[in-house]
C-alpha cells in the first residue's frame, strides 16, 4: 500500500501550524500557498474580505484547457478556547499515527495534500485542468465561498466536477441539511414592573416567538418530511441565544434571539423564515398599540444551502472511481457543497479523516487517512 509521502506531511503540518480561526487573518496561509504556485509558473488570483484581512484563492493548474476539476476546501478554523488540550493545537504534533492540531481534519489536512500535488499535476499534462479554491470564513457562514465562486464565474473557469475535501474518512458523501441562522432583535417599552400595562415586555414578545419556532420544529419531528440514512432525518429548529432585561424590577425593552434551521434537502427554508415573520407580525398588533415603534427584526447571518448530489451525478462517479469504492454517504455537518451545487458544478464531498474528530480538544488526521487522500488524488493523473 502506497505511504503517504514526507512532502505531502510537510504542506499538512505547515498548514496547521499557521493560525487560521475565522476572526482572524488567513492572509500568512492564503500567501504560502500562492508562493508555492508561483514557483511552479501558476498565477493564484485572490478575492478579499471587505477588510482585506482575509482572502480566498483560486488557481488554475492547466490554464487554457477545458472543464476541469475543483478541489475545494477552505482555510478558516474553529476555536480552541477552553477546551483541555494535550498537546498545542498549533505544533502539527505527529504522535501513534496521527496528525495532531488544529484543522488538521477540518480541513487542513486535505490542503495541504492537495498542494503538494501541485508540480505532479502539471508535469502530468492532462487534458483538462485542475482548479484549486481555498475560501475563508465557512465555519462563520460559507462568506468566503461566494465571493470565490463569483470570481470564478467572472474569470470564465468552467469546471465540470468539484471535489469538497471536507472530512468524510475518503466515503463519497452525497447529501447533508443546509443550515441558516437568523438574529432577532425585539424592541418593546421599558417601564416599572408595576405598570407593566404601560410597558411592552421584549423578552415576553421573544419568549412568544422561540414558542413558535419550537412548535415548528415539533411539527417536523412528527410530521416529516423525513430523509432516511441521516443521523436525525427531518429538519430540525433551535433556538441557541437568548438575552434581555436589566433588573428584576424593570420591564426589558430589548430582547435579542438567535435561532438556527438544519433543513433537508428539497425543503424550503425561505418559507420556514417567511412562517417566523408572520408569527411576528401577528405578535407586533398589540405591541404596537402600546409603543408604534415596538416590533421585530429579523438578519440573517448565516446560511449555507442543503446539498444532494442527483443520481448518476458525474462528481460523485469520479469520487468512487478515485476511492476505488461504490459506497456513499450522508453527512450531518454543512459544507460549501451546496454552494457550487447551485453555481452549476456537479459536486460531492470527499476528504480525508473524520468529523469526530473535528472541533474537538485534541483534534487529528490519522496519516493512513492521509495517505488514502494521496492516492485519491493521485488517480487524476490518469483521469
């Protein structure tokens, strides 16, 4: 069995050594990369946040050809605050096998091997290109994302696969929800709590509309639609934050909810939020009557679509040819998929090592899932 090779560990670890949580700058990373290309005679183009602090990157391997294939993957990584750390999340420790740190599964791992397939892709001459698209901000919302496919859209790249390298233990994943989350700001009327018909009581109001969203919920707990092969198949509801009031003895005049919407594939979540601003509305009539400036309002701050790749999909067709499997998967984590889905690229989901150990204290990568992402992407040499 072909081992994973000291190039591809070195661009993996140095990745993960690299400080990439979301609110901070991916620039030393995003840079590391474009130099490696550059080296090679590839040009990388880049797109900014609106504060050039971060920036995606999209690179062409095989400029001029036809089609091609994307491999996705983004750069940005989750906290590790608070959580009991045996060893530091930025070393890229290898210890029994595993590549310790992180984003060494999500999904620095996948990077840093697809990069150091960089000089073998070129050298292989192939008859379509290969496209790299390294995004930021996915865990905060898939940010990054749009503006990097918008870029390849305006650059004229015409992929006709995309491969989303997130953690899938190198399965072929065809599906997972969308997730939405939404930030509610109540405004209502301060006054004494012994007046309260003189107030308009924000977190009252809030606490009316959370009863909503989990009635919503409860509905589709038992009523579906239902998607067998996911871990909770139907759509699922949460309200996460909640925050209002300043003393016992003061009617709150402001109240702020964030609640979220894992939906399924096929399922329409404009219309879940569209049910939320009705409920709202009707909440708004009697507030209204007390205070006119009393009501609702509604942001979205997150959204990243369901994903579903079709039957006979040609992404997911390349995916099990290259894993040398007929097996796929569902999966319960959003990804970017969704979003080249609905560019027009056939898409699926296949990476190396597991989302259970994503997020967590002490995440890794084993080296063996690594080595099977090597010769995954090793089989584009032939395609």
């Amino acid at each position: 069995m072909q081992q994973l090779s000291p190039d591809a560990l070195a661009w993996a670890q140095r990745l993960v050594r690299m400080n990439t949580v979301s609110h901070q700058s991916n620039l030393a990373l995003i840079e590391c990369i474009a130099d490696h290309l550059r080296a090679l005679g590839v040009e990388p183009r880049l797109t900014w946040d609106d504060d050039r602090r971060k920036a995606n990157l999209v690179a062409t391997l095989g400029a001029g050809k036809p089609g091609g294939v994307v491999l996705s993957g983004h750069t940005d990584t989750v906290p590790w605050d608070g959580q009991d750390w045996t060893v530091d999340p930025l070393a890229g420790e290898i210890r029994d096998g595993r590549l310790y740190g992180r984003g060494s599964a999500d999904m620095k791992g996948w990077i840093g091997i697809v990069v150091a397939q960089s000089r073998a892709f070129l050298e292989a001459d192939l008859p379509h290109a290969i496209h790299y698209a390294f995004s930021y901000d996915e865990e905060v919302g898939g940010f990054g994302a749009r503006r990097l496919i918008a870029d390849m859209q305006a650059a004229g790249v015409g992929p006709t696969r995309c491969i989303v390298g997130e953690p899938t233990a190198m399965v072929p994943a065809v599906a997972h929800k969308g997730v939405h989350r939404w930030r509610c700001c109540i405004r209502g009327k301060a006054a004494h709590s012994s007046l309260t018909p003189t107030s308009v009581n924000a977190v009252e109001a809030g606490a009316r509309l959370v009863a909503h969203i989990a009635d919503m919920a409860d509905r589709w707990r038992d009523q579906g639609p239902f998607q067998a092969g996911f871990d909770v198949p139907y759509t699922t509801a949460a309200t996460c934050v909640m925050h209002g009031g300043i003393a016992d003895n003061v009617v709150p005049e402001e109240c702020r909810v964030h609640y979220e919407f894992r939906n399924l594939p096929g399922t329409d979540e404009e219309a879940m939020q569209q049910a939320v601003r009705e409920r709202a509305a009707q909440l708004e009539t009697p507030m209204r009557a007390v205070e006119p400036s009393a009501g609702f309002a509604f942001e979205a701050f997150a959204s990243m679509p369901a994903f579903q790749a079709p039957q006979g999909d040609p992404a997911v067709a390349l995916a099990q040819r290259l894993a040398g499997t007929s097996q796929t998967a569902l999966v319960a984590f959003g990804t970017e998929a969704g979003l080249f889905q609905r560019a027009g690229i056939p898409t699926v989901i296949c990476g190396p090592g597991s989302i259970a150990q994503a997020h967590q204290a002490d995440e890794y990568v084993s080296l063996e899932q690594l080595a099977a992402c090597e010769r995954f992407l090793h089989g584009l040499l032939a395609a």
